[in-house]
C-alpha cells in the first residue's frame, strides 16, 4: 500500500468528486461530501494531516490509490 500524499482540502475535494462525490453542506472550514450511503468530513485546510486523511478516506470507503490515482487524474 502506498503512503498517503500531503494534500490541502481543496485538492482532497478534487479528487473526491472525480470518485464520484458530491459536497453535500459546509459549515465553517469542514465539508461534508456525499455519495449514496457513504460519506465523510473533509476539513478545508492548507494540508491536512495523514492521521486525518487515513480516517477520511477510510470514512469514505475509499481505498488509497483509488485516491492517489484520483489526485493524480
């Protein structure tokens, strides 16, 4: 398994919505993206940590070189 890249929140909200994603609400500098049943919390950030993007991805059901390859598309 490759190791998770430093990404912004921006770039992580790219990449999910290429996943197939939607923003579903914001409140603040945290959101929330959508698709079906799954979810997760992206916090708008300038780098989010990879303690933080690991939960996030793993929240999201989306395994890490869907989303590397996703980041890099």
């Amino acid at each position: 398994m490759p190791s998770l890249p430093l990404v912004s929140g921006a770039e992580a909200v790219r990449a999910l919505k290429s996943l197939g994603f939607v923003v579903a609400r914001q409140r603040g500098s945290h959101i929330v993206m959508r698709k079906g049943s799954q979810g997760c919390v992206v916090p708008n950030h300038k780098e989010i940590k990879i303690g933080t993007l690991g939960g996030l991805l793993k929240q999201a059901g989306v395994s890490v070189e869907d989303f590397i390859a996703a980041l890099n598309a």
